[in-house]
C-alpha cells in the first residue's frame, strides 16, 4: 500500500474522473493506493495504466454513469469500464479477484501515477486465472 506520492498524501476518500469530465467516481482508500501495477495483457498493454485495487464496495459512480462503456473479451469475465466520450478507462471488475476492482490510478485527482516508484508490470499474458485452469 501506499499513502503517500510524489509528497501527496492520498487521502481516504478520494475522487476520480475520465479525462472529459462526464464519469466522476468516489474511492474510498483507507489503505492509500494498494498494489499498484501495469499488466502485460493484450488489453493493458495497449491502455498502460497504472492500476491499483479496491473492494467493490469502495467505488462509486456519482456522475456520468450512462457514459460510462462496458467492454469485455476472452473469457468476459472482467468488466472494463471507459468513458464513451473521452475513451478514458476509469476501472473494471477484475477477472481473478471478482470482488475488487482496479482502477486507473491516473485518474486520482491530484495524483501522478509516474511519481509512484518501482512498479511492477503484471504477467497478463499467463494471467492467473488460466495458469490454475480456471
Ligand atoms: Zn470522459
């Protein structure tokens, strides 16, 4: 986990939008930014985001829900959710914790996810849920 970036501290209760401004999404971070991660999927690879976790019941969309797109692929289970506006992704339902959500942590009000040192790039090209079989 992480409270601080960059010297700003992250705080509990944070806001999120796209680029546009349609999709607005409170957080509730009372561990700062857990697990802050890249993935080398065929999907993330293309977005290069910083992404990091939250419970389902730490994101709220309290704006621009009817903008907000689902797109899903291979198995669809994961829910990828972007701006139809400004093509943002915000977050998405993940596919081997489906009661978390990553989310873009670009899109933190006031946080610059490049300050974040050191982050891993996950391996999604053997993503774990198809290395147990799943
Ligand atoms: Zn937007």
């Amino acid at each position: 986990m992480l409270k601080e970036v960059g010297g700003v501290c992250i705080q509990p209760r944070h806001r999120a939008s796209c680029h546009c401004g349609s999709v607005e999404l409170k957080l509730e971070l009372p561990d700062g930014i857990v697990d802050p991660r890249r993935c080398d999927c065929s999907l993330c690879r293309r977005k290069g985001a910083v992404v990091a976790s939250v419970p389902l019941s730490g994101i709220r969309v309290v704006k621009g829900g009817e903008c907000l797109r689902l797109y899903q692929f291979n198995t669809h289970s994961a829910k990828h959710y972007f701006c139809a506006n400004c093509g943002i992704y915000t977050h998405h339902q993940r596919r081997s914790h489906p009661d978390q959500y990553g989310y873009n942590v670009g899109c933190l009000e006031g946080v610059n996810p490049f300050a974040i040192p050191d982050v891993p790039t996950n391996d999604g090209i053997n993503h774990p849920a198809d290395r147990l079989g799943v």
